[in-house]
C-alpha cells in the first residue's frame, strides 16, 4: 500500500540568474538593437543617464560609484561609500521587463536623421497590378477575373498558378458557363500593364511581349523575335551553333539579337516591392597598427552611459522609506546593466581579436587567402563555448578593408591540399569566380575542367559535385549557358 511522506534531498543544479539572462539577451543583439534597449533602459530607469561629456570611462562602464560634480547638490545625510551589491526585495519582472523594443526616435534638431529612419511604404507588386485594374473600363466580371489573376501572380511577376485551377474556382464564384479563353484573354491584357510581362506563364512569353512592345523597326529587334518565337529551345541551352544553322542568320546577326535580349527584364516583378534595405553598423574597426590587423570597438555602437550621481548619493541616507527602496532598486537595475555591457563588449573584442589574428593573410591578399575556421577554434582560444561564440557572431559586423563583413563570414569548412595543408571553402569560391571570368567564352570551363585546374595548378583536392554546388552559390550558371559566340 502506498503511504504519502516526505523526504529531503541535497542536490546541485545551474540557474541562470536575471543577471546572466540579461547578459545573454544583450550578447545577441545588433548594434542597432542594443541602441533601442539602451533607449527603452533609460526611460524605464532614472538612475542611467547618457554621460556626454564621456569622462572616466572606465568608472562609467564598470558600475562603481561615482562621485557627484562640484556644481551638482549632494545631500547632506551622506554616509559612507554605496557597496556594490544591494539588497533587491522586488522580482526580475517588477524591475527589468520584456517590453518589445521601441523604435529610434529623432529630435527636433535631427529632422535628417528622423528622415533616415522612417521607412518608405512600399507598394506590393499585387497593389500596384489593382491600381491599375481599377483604372481600366473592364466589366465586374472580368474585373474579378483580373483580380484571381493577380492573386496567383508571385513576386517575381510570373503566373503561380495553371489556368485550369482558376478556371474552376471562378466557375464556382461567377459562371458555370465561364470559358478558358476569357481567362486568357484577361491574363492578356494584364501581361500588359506596368511592369510589362507580369501575369506570363514562362519566360519565353514574358520576353516576347516585351520585344513586341518595342518601337523600333531594326534588324535586331526582328532576329530577336525570330530567336524567341521559334528558336527558344536553341537559347535557353545556349547552342549557338545549332542557333545560327537553324535561324540561317549569320553568327553577327545572332549576337546583336542575344544583346538585345539581355536587355529585357526577366523577372518582370522584381522592380516593384523591393525590400526596404535594412541599416547595419559595424561593431567592430579592423585597422593596421604596427604592420598587422588589429580589431577595435566602434566608439559609436558602445553606448556610454553612467548612474546618475545625485540620485545614487540619495541611497546613502539609509533610511527604509519606499522612496529609498525605490532608488536602491533601481541603481542594482542599473549596475547589472551597465556590468552586462561591459561584458558584451570584452566578449565580442576578444572574439573579433582572435578571427582577425586568424585571417591576417585574408585582410592582405583577399578572399583566396581565408583560412578554414570553425566556431570551435576561436572557443578554444576565448576559452568559452561554442554556443557563446555563435551567439556573438549572430548579427555582428566589422568593417574591414575589404568592405562591411559579418562575423560569419570569416567561419566556413575546410577541404585538403595535395601538400597536406587545408583550404577554407570560401577562396575556392574564390578561386572558381576568378577563373570563370577570366575564361575564354566561346570556349567556358566546365565544372569537371575547373576540378582538374584546381588539383594540377592550385593542389586543392575537391569534387566536381562540389564546384558545382560553390558555382551554383555564387549564382554562376553552367557552362552551356556562358558560352557567347565571337
């Protein structure tokens, strides 16, 4: 029979303390997203305040007492020095909370940085496709008809979905009677509008369209509807021989044809809805000093803050009044603040320092000089774990010479040399993007030729499937498609 009781065990176990949970969340941020908790902290606490004249950085950012100025009022039941750790009787939640980040907001006196920070609405490409429905003297049904249309448009302007499927949800909305060819004939007249070719169902109809629209009466124009009306097949796999033979145009004729075809747009929709650009600031300076690359904190990103010092001065009255309670709370609030930042910056310099040690020979001949590096090598160093070098990785940039690079960037996987030595994966896929566009185009490498120059000339033993897969990253096409005619 079972009997109820108790029993006392002793045990050990790992709790994150809000302190930690704090240092943590900051760690992931960007440098933008720490600006706007930095923002929402001030707001929310009245013991940090932003210190403009930037004097004892060092005091600011580790959290020790300061000292009031000698033009600032200082209460006269002072006692002695505010230790380091207060007594909190409140919980986590009462003191830092997870409100969502505010947006920047600019002064009166930064109308241009206002301005920078307020994104633009941009149109959907389905929007601007119904402005111009609406404007057009269609009947209702065929209106409704355009209107399924443009819902099966994607983002890059071509048709989604198959006629048959919208023939048969529109027969179940307006007619039973309702033919394939209205539809067409609607799709028609979209294909169009602005920009011309949304609604195609395929390339070859998407760039006929915009050669038929052309005004002009010259050669190219005919050899290029010639080309796409009958010969597409020919172009798309990039056979020019069997293009010329076939066409009956001379290889001349073909090329001022095929130039007049790059110049078409072939994701019609690619123009409108563009994405809003989203502002990145680097974290991290990597400058030359002495003859190496050193790494060094953006002044601009680490906020410079410090604990206001009449307010903390109030803490040393001692008393128990609530107004006492509050002030202590707050400057323990603050202090674990401010000592979470200082630790996200040593943590993402330490790490900055070890990746740009690491890649001296990158920051000096490029991308075919990086070194295979993986998350572990730089959490051996920092003696830290791996999940905490990703997490400092995460949404982290530092401007190089060689432009704005993200901490990923520098980490990729390694691949053997005939020498015994390894290669990181990024400078073959630097080395392949350099002999593809120094290649002979009548004559383009193929992925099998590429593999072999990369083990007779460069040692690097690598598989054709692999360059395939860097070429295809790097959105080079095949080689059929990269041949042009002299």
């Amino acid at each position: 029979m079972l009997k109820t009781g108790l029993q006392l065990k002793i045990g050990q176990s790992l709790t994150l303390t809000p302190q930690l949970q704090q240092t943590i969340k900051l760690l992931q941020y960007s440098a933008l997203e720490l600006q706007n908790q930095v923002r929402e902290m001030i707001e929310q606490n009245p013991l940090l305040e932003l210190d403009e004249n930037e004097s004892e950085p060092v005091d600011r950012l580790n959290g020790s007492a300061v000292d009031a100025p000698e033009d600032q009022p200082v209460s006269m039941e002072q006692g002695g020095a505010i230790p380091d750790e207060l007594p909190v009787d409140t919980d986590w939640e009462s003191v830092y909370t997870n409100m969502p980040t505010p947006r920047p907001t600019a002064s009166d006196s930064d109308i241009s940085g206002m301005l920078e920070n307020i994104g633009g609405s941009e149109t959907s490409l389905r929007e601007h496709l119904l402005e111009q429905l609406d404007l057009t003297p269609l009947s209702d049904v065929d209106k409704v008809i355009g209107q399924a249309i443009i819902d099966g448009v994607r983002d890059d302007g071509y048709l989604g979905e198959s006629l048959e499927d919208l023939l048969d949800c529109l027969r179940k909305e307006l007619d039973p009677d309702l033919s394939l060819a209205e539809i067409e004939a609607v799709r028609k007249f979209i294909m169009r509008f602005d920009p011309v070719g949304c609604a195609s169902l395929d390339l070859r109809e998407n760039l006929l369209l915009q050669v038929d629209l052309l005004d002009s009466d010259s050669e190219a124009v005919a050899h290029a509807k010639l080309i796409l009306d009958r010969f597409f097949p020919e172009l798309e796999k990039q056979n020019l021989k069997r293009l010329v033979s076939r066409s009956r145009l001379t290889a001349q004729q073909v090329e001022a044809a095929l130039d007049l075809i790059r110049t078409l747009t072939p994701r019609p929709g690619s123009a409108i809805g563009a994405a809003t650009a989203d502002y990145v600031k680097p974290d991290v300076f990597v400058v030359q000093h002495n003859g190496r690359w050193v790494a060094m904190l953006n002044p601009e990103v680490s906020p410079q803050l410090r604990i206001h010092p009449y307010y903390s001065s109030l803490v040393k009255r001692g008393d128990g009044s609530d107004q006492n309670k509050y002030i202590k709370d707050h400057l323990q609030e603050a202090r674990w603040f401010l000592k979470s930042i200082q630790s996200r910056n040593d943590t993402i310099l330490k790490v900055a320092e070890v990746i740009v040690d690491k890649q001296q020979e990158f920051f000096e001949r490029g991308e075919e000089a990086m070194r295979p590096m993986i998350l572990r090598d730089v959490a051996e160093v920092v003696e830290m774990h791996e999940s905490t070098i990703s997490r400092v990785t995460s949404s982290k940039y530092m401007l190089t010479p060689r432009g704005l690079l993200s901490f990923k960037y520098f980490f990729s996987s390694q691949l053997g040399k005939s020498d015994g030595g390894n290669t990181s994966a990024t400078a073959i896929r630097a080395v392949i993007r350099s002999l593809i566009e120094q290649e002979n185009r009548q004559k383009p490498l193929s992925d099998s030729k590429i593999t072999t120059i990369l083990l007779n000339e460069k040692g690097i033993k690598v598989a054709r499937r692999t360059v395939a897969k860097y070429r295809e990253a790097m959105q080079i096409p095949p080689s059929s498609e990269r041949k042009r005619i002299a």
